[in-house]
C-alpha cells in the first residue's frame, strides 16, 4: 500500500522522513505550565534536530475515579492551545472525545487524536476526519494491530488521507500493558506513519485503585526499543514535576529526560534509517 504523508503545520510526517515527536503534559493544569513546558519543547527542538509537535488534553474523559481532575474543558483550554501555538510556533494535537467536539477543536488546533479506548467510534472517527486536519489514531488496548485498518478507513471514507496511528501497549493481564513491537511494522504495512506511545505503555491501567499507576523509567527503554523497531516518531507525555502532575503522574516523563532520551533515539533512527535497502 502506498504510505501517507501527513502535514502537521509545517512538520511533514511520513516513513522513513525522519524523527519527530509530540510531546507535553496529560492535561492542561494552566495556561503557565503549558507555555512553560512549550518553550523548553521549542529548546530541546533546537539541541536534537527532531521536530517537535505540542500535545495536551483540555478533557480527559477516561480518568479511573469521577473525581480525577478532567482539565480546563473545551472553550478555556482551546483558548490555551491557541496561546501555545502563538507563541512557540509549535503545532498543536488534542484528543476529542465527541464528534460534536471536532469542528470546533480543528478551528485551533492542527491536529486532532482519537484516544484508544474510542478507537472503533465511528461517528467520532468520521467527524474527525471531515474535519480535513490530519487524524492520529491511538490503537486501543484492546484491538489487533491488523484491526486498526477499520479505523484508517473509517476516516479514509471521508476523503481524509491524513491519518496516522499511534501504538500505545495491549493487555494481557491484570492492570498491566505489553508491548510488542511487531506492532509497528504491522500498522505501518497500513500505509500510515507509526508513532510509538512511550509514556503511557508504562502504564499500570487502574493500579493505583482510584488512579493508574505505571512505571516512567521504563520510558527510554521501550522508545529505544520501538525506534529501532521502525516507529516514525515518539509521543511523550512530560513534565517539569511528574509527581505533582494532576494525570498520569506515576509514567509521565521529566522534561529534564527528554534531550538525552531524544538523541539517542535519533541516533538509532538514523541508524535503522541507513541500513534499508534504498
């Protein structure tokens, strides 16, 4: 199948073009932290050479406990995302969870992401794509790689060719998430770019009872692993305190990782990167 190539802003995604990553914090916990988190996401852009996209939730509609902390809500974080694009220059990705909610997220932002647990949801997939911004798909936990076929098409069927997917773990057990690399290959044979989730495959899905646990320090170790596997890019949930993070604080990843993490996972892109047949 012939491959994709999607433009993020003025960030050309497709296999074998080179690194990127999107990264950020879970959510927005405030406009401060947002723009704060996107200047050193600008930096480390600029030490590594790996372009660089800015992601956060104004919702988060899946949290364990109904008292977890959502996010600012659609109109006051869009306004957010907004500022964080004004000012860094970084293109924007946020998850939408109704389809009521696309037109409205594709007016700010130049990305819009369908989370795992939503990924056989039709009519939120369809408005997504009809939109006519590129579409990230995260592979649910659930599913086979080979199944999120259904899902490109869906979003395909609007004339929307500007999809890719995002492996994120599968379960096997009891609040725990596998990954296996296969994956990747088998996604990108869909003729999608293939990004690996290297935060939220260390989660502990509900570990913590009322919240998910996970395991950051394992972070660099998958991304290496998912790199050399063929992924095309990272995502990375970060932040400059992960323990004080409102969301997903036990695997999100200090922002003070993420130069180190980053080039050295260039080095093994590029590496793979020599070694295709042309």
């Amino acid at each position: 199948m012939e491959n994709t190539v999607v433009s993020i802003g003025r960030i050309r995604i497709e296999p074998g073009g080179g690194l990127f990553v999107i990264a950020g914090p879970c959510v927005i916990e405030s406009r401060d932290l947002c723009l704060d988190v996107a200047d050193r996401l600008v930096e480390v852009a600029a030490a590594t050479g790996v372009p660089m996209l800015f992601k956060a939730s104004f919702d988060k509609a899946n949290r364990s406990s109904a008292g977890s902390f959502r996010g600012p809500g659609l109109v006051e974080g869009l306004k957010v995302l907004a500022d964080v694009k004004d000012r860094s220059g970084l293109p924007t990705v946020t998850d939408v969870h109704l389809p009521e909610q696309a037109s409205e997220v594709a007016k700010v932002v130049d990305c819009l992401q369908v989370p795992a647990f939503l990924c056989r949801q039709t009519d939120l997939l369809v408005a997504c794509g009809e939109t006519g911004r590129p579409v990230n798909i995260k592979k649910g936990q659930f599913v086979s790689p080979e199944e999120m076929s259904n899902a490109v098409d869906k979003v395909r069927a609007t004339g929307n060719n500007q999809v890719f997917l995002t492996e994120r773990g599968t379960f096997f057990g009891y609040q725990r998430l596998v990954n296996d690399m296969t994956a990747i290959p088998a996604m990108r044979a869909l003729g999608c770019p293939v990004v690996f989730d290297a935060t939220h495959s260390t989660q502990r899905p509900g570990g913590l009872g009322h919240a998910s646990g996970g395991q950051r320090d394992l972070a660099p170790i998958l991304a290496r692993a998912a790199v050399a596997a063929g992924a095309d890019g990272l995502f990375i949930e970060t932040h400059p305190d992960p323990d004080q993070a409102r969301c997903d604080a036990a695997c999100m990843m200090p922002l003070d990782w993420l130069p180190d993490v980053i080039r050295t996972c260039k080095a093994i892109y590029d590496l793979v990167k020599k070694g295709e047949p042309s």
